[in-house]
C-alpha cells in the first residue's frame, strides 16, 4: 500500500532530489587562493578565500575575515588566481546555497552560480572537459 507524503515533507524531497542533481556534477578540487564580497551587502568589503572545488553549475569556497550569519542566499562575487599564474584570473558571482565550518578555520560555503550566460556556460563546460586550468 502507498502512502501519500504528506505536504510538510515534500519540500525537503525536493530539497534533497536537488542536492542529488547538484551532487552528480562532476567536481574537481581547486585549491585557488583569491578574495571575494558579499555582493548585496553595500558594507561588505573584500576578504580572503580558497576555492575548495569547482564544477559548471557552482563551487566550493573557503571563506576568511568576517561573514554574515545569514549567508545562505546572499550574492558572492569572487575573483581568484588559477594556478597557470597571477596573471589569470577568474571573476565568477553566483548565490550561497549552503553553509558551515570550514577545513582551515572559516566558513564553507557552496555557491550556485546565477545568471550565466550562454557563452559563461559553455566556457565552463570545455574547461571541465578538458579540465584545463584546474
């Protein structure tokens, strides 16, 4: 017999069949040092960070200095230095979906990219196929 779920529930269904989705996107550990700003917040400023790992559809950030308690669905603007040198950098903004203590200190947070653009997404998608800088 199939019982129904009830309404409260299928929201985390939903929650948790996203994760899923998100979690089958190949990801590759970056280590890149950069800095980032909490873009909706006009006192932020820009502090230090690591991206953990990247794939097309977000990263993985380390984040250092001082961070809201809120983050989870604030705007990041990060701008980090890929290991080819100082040269070449990367500016990616996307939104916090989740949020914890991180490896060395600081805060975790997993950052969806938003409102990319055709060309942005088909940038990414050859660099994860050929997993050029990373």
């Amino acid at each position: 017999m199939l019982h129904q779920v009830p309404v409260r529930y299928r929201w985390a269904l939903r929650q948790g069949a996203d994760m899923e989705r998100r979690r089958r996107v190949p990801r590759v550990s970056a280590g890149w040092l950069g800095k980032y700003r909490v873009e909706d917040d006009p006192r932020s400023d820009w502090a230090e960070c690591q991206m953990i790992d990247i794939s097309v559809v977000g990263v993985g950030l380390e984040l250092f200095g001082v961070v809201p308690d809120d983050l989870i669905g604030h705007r990041l603007a990060v701008e980090v230095h890929t290991p080819v040198g100082a040269s070449v950098s990367i500016r990616l903004v996307g939104e916090v979906r989740n949020s914890g203590p991180g490896p060395e200190g600081g805060t975790r947070a997993g950052m969806e990219f938003v409102d990319l653009s055709e060309t942005e997404q088909q940038m990414l998608h050859v660099m994860e196929l050929l997993q050029v800088v990373w």
